[in-house]
C-alpha cells in the first residue's frame, strides 16, 4: 500500500480539510502550521523540514540522492523526476517517496519497476484530484486474474457456523471477496446488495462462508474467516477482477444450514477442483461470468461461475513454497 501525503504548503484549511476528507495518511506543513492542521482532525502532520525536497538533474544529484536517503533522511524527490533515474534510484532504494502533480503522475509513480515507489507527495495543484489519488494508489490493490469455472455438485452439508462480514462500505453489483476450501481456489462470494420481497438488501455485507474458509486478503495473504474482526482490511474483488481495500465493522458467527459447493476449472495443466461451503439461503450468491449474482439455491450442475485458482501453499497467511494438497 502506497503511503499518500498531501502537502499543504502554503497552508489551506479548505484543501486540509478535503485532505482529511479523501483519507491521505498524513499532512505536510509549515512547522508553524502544524497544530493548525492538527486543529482540523486526527491525523500525521508532518514538518515540511523533516521531509527535504530534492531535485534529480543530473546522474550526480541521483547518487547524492541515493546517498541522503541510505543516511536516514527522508527525502522527496521534486516534480519534474523522469523515469530512467527514479528507476535506478529505486533499485537501490526501497523507501523511495516523490512528489506528484496529477493523477497521471501519480499512476506512473506507481507503476515504475512493477512495484513503484514507496509513497506520494501529492501537491496542491493535484487537489482536484486527490480523492481518485487515493482510491487507485491505497485502496486498489490491482487486477487479479478470474477463471469461469463449472459447478461440478451441489449438496447440503448440515449445520455449521458461518460468517457475516458486514464492512464499512457500500458494495457495488459485481463485488465480493474470494472464498474457498483451499487457498489455490477462491469462489467470488457476492456482497448482499440485491434485494427481494422478503428480504433488504444489505450492501455492506458478504456472507463469506463457513469459519474455516480461506479468504483472499490484501497483499497476497489469505486469512480463515474466523479470524477477521472489526478493523481487519479485507479484500474486495468485483467480477472484472478489480480489487480494493474495505474495513471490517461487524463479523457474525452463526450457526446455518450449509452447502457444499464443487466446481472445476478446465486449465493448461489439466482440471482443477475446488469447494466451498456457503449457507444455504437465497440471499447468498456467486457470480457468473457476465457479472451476474446467482443465488446458491438457483444454482444447477452445469453452470458457470467465477473462481479463482493459485498455487496451494500458505503459512499464516503468508505465500511459502511447499509440497501441499487441500482439499
């Protein structure tokens, strides 16, 4: 995740005050400014001295540059900085931090050796667009890749204990989290933002699945669903495969009747397998390719639905290399 200053020099409450407003992870001031800041909300502020600014000219300058920043200054690369010399500054760097002038600049920022820099400074002039700023470097997470896979069975598996994740956003049509007996197979679990006679829509929740699902999390990780509680970031993923960050408000544990759901996905090297078990409740749905929610209760053998398939092999969470079958 990028980390997003706004540098609020001169001051400017308005421009504070819709900093504050778009989520920024701090402010950079005047030091004589810096209470005047912390009036407005709770936030970082930073000194505009603490953070010195400097400007990539020359092949010199990148190595001083470089030099400053491996002494522990925190320095900003100025506005102006062209792509061959930040990449060889972040080759040697990894807490690399530029100024940006737009949106444009701020992608590019991003985007450079694949993982981009460490963080932004965002100037004033860019303040018109510091919201969508925000969205695409904090809250995206980028695209992740989808598979239309076959609904193989469809049974019921008894009772057990499920998870309501009811975030702090409102979900779109199209969006979810991935879920799955395995973390090399995700089903796309729709958020409850389709409503019926009988029941209201509830766009902020996703009733993921039973406690010892796999969730697909932010930065490659993956969490069981037991584990989540409030102010856990989850992943949400749409049916494009576009992702972005959401803050967990309320988990609820339950006991509900429960499905198993298989599918499989026809690949290169052969077919895949995967399950999950989601509650058995016409509020609860997949996705089908075209982006439609299904409910599990109209679900058939046969259909087709979106998953996601990886290579098995988690520690706590985290990616490890290993001989390992989940099933």
């Amino acid at each position: 995740m990028k980390r997003i200053i706004f540098k609020a020099v001169p001051f400017d409450k308005h421009l504070v005050t819709l900093a504050l407003e778009s989520g920024v992870d701090a402010v950079l001031t005047e030091p004589e400014r810096v209470d005047d800041v912390l009036s407005l909300g709770r936030v970082e502020v930073v000194s505009e001295s603490a953070m010195p600014v400097v400007s990539i000219t020359d092949k010199t300058a990148e190595e001083e540059a470089v030099d400053r920043m491996r002494g522990g200054e925190a320095v900003v690369l100025a506005e102006g900085w062209e792509i061959i010399p930040l990449e060889n500054i972040l080759a040697q760097q990894d807490d690399v931090v530029v100024e940006v002038g737009s949106l444009e600049r701020a992608r590019l920022a991003a985007g450079v050796l694949e993982r981009g820099v460490a963080g932004v400074v965002v100037l004033p002039e860019a303040a018109a667009e510091l919201k969508a700023i925000v969205s695409e470097l904090k809250l995206s997470q980028g695209v992740m890749d989808l598979s239309t896979a076959v609904v193989t069975a469809i049974r019921p598996a008894g009772l057990g204990h499920r998870v309501c994740v009811d975030t702090i956003s409102m979900l779109r049509r199209g969006q979810g989290m991935l879920v799955g007996n395995s973390s090399a197979f995700t089903f796309l679990v729709h958020a409850e933002t389709e409503s019926n006679p009988y029941v209201a829509a509830r766009p902020f929740r996703i009733n993921a699945g039973a406690v010892h699902a796999y969730a697909q999390m932010p930065g490659d990780r993956t969490s069981y669903l037991e584990e989540l509680c409030a102010g856990s970031q989850v992943l949400v993923v749409d049916a494009q495969g576009n992702t972005n960050l959401s803050t967990v408000g309320r988990v609820k544990v339950e006991v509900r009747p429960m499905l198993l759901i298989e599918a499989r996905v026809d690949t290169p090297d052969g077919p895949k397998q995967g399950q999950v078990f989601l509650q058995n409740a016409e509020t609860i749905r997949v996705v089908r390719p075209d982006g439609e929610p299904v409910s599990v209760v109209s679900l058939r053998e046969g259909d087709e639905i979106l998953c996601r398939t990886d290579e098995a092999g988690r520690h706590f969470g985290m990616r490890i290399q290993e001989d390992i079958k989940e099933g």
